[in-house]
C-alpha cells in the first residue's frame, strides 16, 4: 500500500470517528444544562450566603436540584435581569427559566412542562391612604404604577397604553420606588410580593388594594425551543409531574411560607 493510500485510509477513519462522535452527542440528551434565575422571593432568593454554593436559595432552586437528581441532568444556574433573560431564551443561550406566567407572545419560543407547580394572582400595592382608594380597574387611572419589564401579570392590564407605568429590572426595586414616591402603585403576584414585605419588615406599611383582579397566575418551568433540549425536557416533565402528584412541591413551598409567619 503507497503512502498515499494509507493517508487516505487514516483519513477516512478519522473523519468516521469525527462523524460518529457528533451523532452520539445529537441522540443523548445533554448532561448540564442552563437556568436563568432573577430575585423573586421564596421562589428565587438571590444570596451570596455560606448556605447556597449557587448564590440562589428557594423554593425554585431545590425544585431544580431535585429534578436533577431525579433526571441526572445538571442545572446550572445563572444570575439574570428576566427581561434579558427572555431574550436570551428566545435566543437559546439559555435553557429554563422558572416561575414563567403562560402568554401566547412567550410560547411563540418558550416551551413549557407540562404541570404547573404553584398558583397565584396578581395584585396591587400602595401606601395605606393611596391603596384604598383603588376599589376598581378603573382606579388605576391617574395613578403611576410599577411593574417589571417583561413580566405578565394579566389582561387587560399588559396591554393597557392608557395606564401610566413606570417598568424595573426586578421585584426588589419596587417597594423602595414606592416608599420614596416615585410610583403610586405596584403590580406584583400576590404569594411573591406579600412574603418579600414581611421579610423586609414591610408588612402593613405596604398594602394591597381593595382592587384584586379576579385572574390566576400559573407558575410553569419554561424551556427554550432553539436550545434543542427536547429528550431532556422529556426526562423533566415527567420528573416535575410525579414530584407535584407525590405532595413533594407543596410540603416545599409549605416550609417557606410558614417559616415567614
């Protein structure tokens, strides 16, 4: 056999090999994946504590780890503003996203497993004098109301061009926006922003309105449709579903909000 024969045969091998190696990757699912997380107490504690070798505690964060576990599938968790965190799922540079609302425009590039895993309504918050003025949807005209961007709360409130709105990165710059009047009001959901004012000695300094829309928020784990992950989310959205039907998510979210009364 000639030289040229022989590199010709190596060649062949190796690229075989290099052929071989990338359809293996294509039919296993990956073994890490990526989830944006923003603060959102009790789901999301942002912390840089001794406790969490993650810079994350809450309820979100070890429903991740048990579905790891359950799975062998490993989530990484990366810091976010949500606003971009949408993008970048839209984009597929991020895998999940947890504490995800449903909404058509959303599910155009977000997939979601199949069970929700909690349920909360929105709600409006003020100081005492201002919140118990707003009785009605109506009320909220006039008054300048914080929200954060790229967050669904409900209709017709999302898409309301003639409310006045003031948008933030995250829930934790509402309260302080608030206290120092620069926003009237607030939106936030109810079982999120009612644990963060009694963490945050709020409680009864902040209120709610008399006002509360009648809607559901469902809480979903969202997955990006251009990241690929199709097998993985398979292995997630059983897992997720049997963790709900054991009882496993509510004693978790139960621990968090009686550790805040």
């Amino acid at each position: 056999m000639s030289i040229a024969m022989i590199i010709r045969s190596q060649f062949h091998r190796l690229l075989l090999c290099l052929i071989l190696v990338m359809w293996n990757n294509s039919v296993q699912a990956r073994t890490m994946l990526f989830a944006a997380m923003d603060d959102w107490p009790p789901f999301i504690i942002n912390t840089n504590s001794v406790s969490s070798d993650s810079g994350f505690d809450g309820i979100d964060r070890e429903l991740l780890l048990e579905m790891s576990a359950r799975t062998g599938i490993q989530i990484y968790l990366l810091r976010y503003p949500f606003a971009r965190a949408l993008r970048d799922m839209q984009a597929g540079r991020v895998d999940l996203i947890t504490s995800l609302a449903k909404t058509p425009a959303r599910q155009q590039y977000i997939g979601y497993l199949t069970t929700p895993y909690y349920r909360c309504h929105p709600a409006f918050y003020g100081l005492p004098d201002t919140a118990k003025q707003v009785r009605t949807y109506g009320d909220l005209q006039g008054k300048t109301i914080g929200y954060v961007y790229g967050s669904a709360y409900f209709e017709p409130f999302d898409s309301d061009a003639s409310l006045t709105k003031n948008g933030v990165l995250n829930e934790s710059q509402l309260p302080d926006k608030l206290l120092k009047r620069r926003n009237q009001l607030f939106v936030g959901t109810d079982c999120q922003v009612d644990y963060a004012l009694h963490e945050m000695g709020l409680t009864g300094k902040i209120v709610p309105t008399p006002y509360r829309p009648p809607q559901q928020v469902e809480l979903y784990i969202g997955y990006s449709k251009a990241a690929g992950i199709e097998k993985e989310v398979a292995l997630f959205d059983k897992a997720l579903s049997d963790m709900v039907a054991e009882g496993w998510v509510d004693r978790l979210v139960n621990s968090y909000f009686k550790a805040a009364k």
